[in-house]
DNA sequence: ATTCTAAATCGCTAATTAACCATATACCGT
DNA sequence: ACGGTATATGGTTAATTAGCGATTTAGAAT
C-alpha cells in the first residue's frame, strides 16, 4: 500500500465528478472521425503532417489542429525531421479501445444478420 | 461465409469514414460525464428518472435528455411502472469501455506515483 | 373531474468545436 | 538574402449540445 496516501479511495456508490470528467475526456478525444482516422493511419508508421493530409480528405489546417489535440493530450508524439514533422502514437491503449467499440457494434449487428468492422 | 454479400471487406488501409463515424458516435455518446454518471448509477439496478434526479446534481429535465440520447442508442431501456419510468442498461458492453479507460488513465497516473480509479 | 406526482418536451442561452481560408513561422536549398 | 516547401496559427462561420426554467403530458389517487 505504497501509495495509500495519495490514493483517493471513493465509497461504492459515489463516484467523483473528477474521475467521469477524465473518463470522459479520453471518450470525447476519440469522438471525432478525423481523430480516428489520423490514429489510424499513424498505427502502423510514423508519418508527416504532409502524408496524412495527402491521405485524409480534409485541409492541412484541420490536419494540423487535430494533430495538435492529440499530441497535447499525449496521445501522439511528435518528431522534427528537418523541414517536416512526424508523429507517431504513444498511447497504443487507444486501438484496444477502438477494437472494444468495434466488437460492441459487431455483436449489435449480428443481430441484423451482417458484420461490419474490423479494425 | 454466409454474410459475404452483406459484409463490407475493407483494405488494410482504407478505412471507410461510415466505420470511423460509426466508432465515433459511440465515442460520443460516453464523453459527457452527466451521461457516464447516469450509467453508473444503473450499473447494478433499474432505477427511475426521480431516483437519477436525487442523485445526480442536475435538472430533471437535463437528466431526462440525457437519457433519451442513451436510449435512442439503445445503451439503455425502459420500462414503464405505474406513474414512474425505469431505465436499465441494455449495453454492458460500456463498462467494459470504461474499465479500459481507467485502465490507461491508471497507467498514465503510475508514472506520477499515485492509482486513481476504478470504475 | 380534480389534484398530485412523475417524466418528457419546448424554448433558450452559452459554450464548444470542426472545418475553412488566409497568414505566419520555420527550415531548406540555391 | 531569397524562394520554396512544410507546418502551425489566427480569424471566422456554422453546427452541435449541455444545461436551465417553464410547460406539457400522462398516470394515480382521492
């Protein structure tokens, strides 16, 4: 019990409005498609701010702030190469998160006779 | 192969923005903690909108749209009793979801030296 | 029918934010 | 220094939405 002074040990019942707001925090980082498709794309390999604007349909503005909200939340980090940047994931916990969701959906439409994602 | 016709195969490296919207939707529904709270408050029992209301520290009204967005998710179903209505989870699945936050929040807060929940 | 209680809905405000265009910054080669 | 390329930032717009108070709807009990 190292760290029993630190630790915030809540009752059964109540639950901190500070733990749902982390909670929900994470949550709220993957809720948008072009995060989850920039996640995607960096799962593999490293790339550029210029790759995944050539890979994602949307503008290098919109790349580079959705890059920017995941790097601030230690979700990606970020590498300069001279005249470019890379990014790369440093939280590997988000694609077990993805794969959870995507079971969720896939045992939903089971139910509809059909299998959707995989990813 | 029975669902081939119906089945969508992907690329290993083109990812429908259906699927990503889809992953995010359900990423959204559980990144606000209103929400996350009514689900924990039905993790072990049914419990009435009234019950929700003295709990949570919000309008009833604010708690009964709250709801709806679940329930139209069918995160949640409910059941008419008399005068009150009893919502319960129909989606189990999301504890898992958010175990798997904690988890990585509780990873991250290792580094600092101190365990933070357990949801 | 009337009253009481429970839940849902309406109208509104304030805050957030994705996406765009334009501009700025920074690094490289010449 | 200068031009070219890569990334970041500023400013704006449009859309979404959590939360509130007020009202409405619906059921229960008298």
């Amino acid at each position: 019990m190292k760290n029993a002074q630190r630790t915030k040990k809540q009752g059964t019942d109540e639950l901190q409005r500070g733990v749902l707001e982390r909670l929900a925090t994470v949550f709220k980082l993957l809720s948008e498609p072009t995060r989850l498709a920039i996640l995607h794309e960096l799962r593999n390999r490293s790339q550029s701010v210029g790759e995944l604007v050539a890979t994602l349909g949307t503008s290098q503005a919109n790349v580079s702030k959705q890059l920017r909200i995941l790097f601030d939340h230690s979700i990606l980090g970020r590498k300069q190469s001279g005249n470019q940047v890379f990014y790369e994931i440093l939280e590997p916990g988000v694609f077990g998160l993805c794969a959870e969701v995507c079971r969720l959906l896939n045992r939903r439409a089971e139910n509809n006779g059909h299998i959707q994602y995989d990813i």
